[in-house]
C-alpha cells in the first residue's frame, strides 16, 4: 500500500503529492492525527486509489484531491479505479481491513508539478447543464453514507426541497422501535437562503460528478433550538377522508333534461300564467 498526502501550493499547479514514508501500517497514518488532511492510498492488490478526506480537511483541498486522484490512475494507465473510503463508517469491516494493511512501496510516482501543462488563459466556454436528482433516490444514497462523529444532522437539502431529521416511533409485533427518518419541510425560495441559526458544519454528497444534497450538521452539545421555519402545512388527510358510493354514483347520473332546459320551461309557464290573468 502506497500512500500520498495532497499539498497545497501557493503557485500553479496550486497541488501536488507527497509520498508518506514513516509508518508500518496504515492505521499509523489514518488515525485522529488525520482530520485536517487528505490522503490518497493506492492498493495495488486490489487495483483501487481510495481518497480519504479528513473531518475537518479543506474543501478546497479535498477538490485537489479528486484531481489529484485522477492524475494517479493517468499514470498507473487507467488500470486502477478511484474509490472514496469517507463512504464507510470507521466501524465497516472494509475501512477496517484497509487500516491493517501494511504501507510499502510501488509503482505509483508523486505528482509533481512537472506533470501538469502550463497555465493558460481560458479560451473556450463550455456549456454546462445542472439537473435536480431524483428525491427518493437521492435521500437512500444519502443515508447510507455514515454520519459524522460527534455530529447531528439538522437540515438536509436536495433540489430545492428542505428535510430535516425526525424520530418516529414504529411497532411491530413484540416491541416499538424508534427510527430516525427525514422529513420534508417544504420548498427553499429563489434567490439565497442564510442559515444563520448556528454554527453549522456543511457536506455535500455527490454521486458520479452529480451534486445529490447538501447537509447541515450541528455539533451534538449544541442545545440551542432550531430553526423554526413558518412554512404552512396541508396534510395529506384533507384530500383522503372516505366518501360516499351514492356521492359518487349521483355525480355520474345525466338529468333528463339540462339546467339551461328547465329554466327556459319555466320562464315559459311564467309568461302563460301572465297571460292567463291578463285574459281575466
């Protein structure tokens, strides 16, 4: 197992590598030392570059990371795939199997700036398309990304709808067992929205290039109260009550005769009965 640590430069290319040497296993490199850093690890016995992003590692730098990354399996001629390890939850059996394993050398090289072409100005603009995610999709492959240490989630956004974290109470036969599920808020406004209510922790969660959601978390001894967002519900319930099969059958039956019909009769008899009493 080779590992590389993603450094950030004041100039062009603005990254580069640096190999970790010191160590035995990767358990000595990826510990609560690691938090501010990014590490990219190559295995080659599974042909896999993990890229491992530190709790409070540089979102600008974990973006160097995925480029970085991409620079690896460039010269390891695309025989590798990139894999995220932030995707498990410290306790999975992979992120532990992948601590065991011993640091050596390989064939993978440092990217240096030499492996980058010159800066040049922008001369093309491309077009660009950003698409919504499909909201149930998105909220299972979401959840299924492990929560952040000594964190709760507060909010939850995908495509322009807002979500946050609800327990509800589910029975079963023997035994109630309490979940924790998102539930919808209602739909973010144009423009900006601020979340000034706490200090919050932010991640976004990207599937294939494809931004998924954003979430907000707040520290788990934070006590203040949320926000409280005045949003007007109208519950399913009001569109759902039972109705009536004789209701139904009377909206389906045609009259005899139409309404305009009827009135046009009785103005008819009107003007009889007036000529009647005038004949009198």
């Amino acid at each position: 197992m080779q590992i590389f640590e993603v450094v950030e430069l004041s100039e062009f290319p603005y990254m580069e590598t640096k190999e970790v040497a010191q160590g035995q296993a990767v358990s000595d490199i990826l510990n609560e030392t690691s938090f501010e850093r990014v590490y990219l690890l190559v295995d080659h016995d599974t042909k896999r570059i993990w890229m491992y992003n530190g709790a409070k590692s540089s979102f600008k730098v974990q973006i160097y990371g995925g480029i970085l990354a991409g620079k690896l399996r460039q010269q390891l001629k695309l025989f590798y795939r990139i894999y995220s390890l932030n995707m498990y939850s410290k306790d999975d059996q992979e992120f532990q199997d992948l601590l065991e394993k011993p640091i050596g050398g390989g064939r993978a090289k440092p990217i240096e700036k030499k492996d980058f072409p010159e800066s040049t100005p922008d001369k093309y603009v491309a077009d660009i398309s950003v698409s919504n995610p499909k909201i149930n999709v998105a909220v299972e492959y979401i959840n299924q990304i492990p929560q952040p240490d000594s964190l709760i989630r507060r909010f939850m956004i995908i495509g322009g709808i807002i979500f946050t974290d609800e327990e509800i109470t589910e029975s079963f036969v023997k035994q109630e067992k309490i979940i924790i599920k998102p539930v919808k808020l209602g739909r973010l406004n144009d423009g900006f929205t601020f979340f000034q209510d706490h200090n919050y922790s932010t991640r976004i969660i990207i599937k294939e290039r494809n931004i998924q959601g954003l979430e907000l978390f707040i520290d788990e001894e934070d006590k203040s109260p949320s926000l409280k967002i005045e949003i007007p519900l109208i519950y399913e319930e009001k569109y759902n009550k039972p109705g009536s099969i004789k209701t139904l059958i009377k909206a389906f039956q045609i009259p005899k005769k139409l309404p305009g019909e009827v009135e046009k009769e009785n103005r008819n008899e009107n003007k009889t009965d007036n000529y009647d009493d005038s004949a009198d």
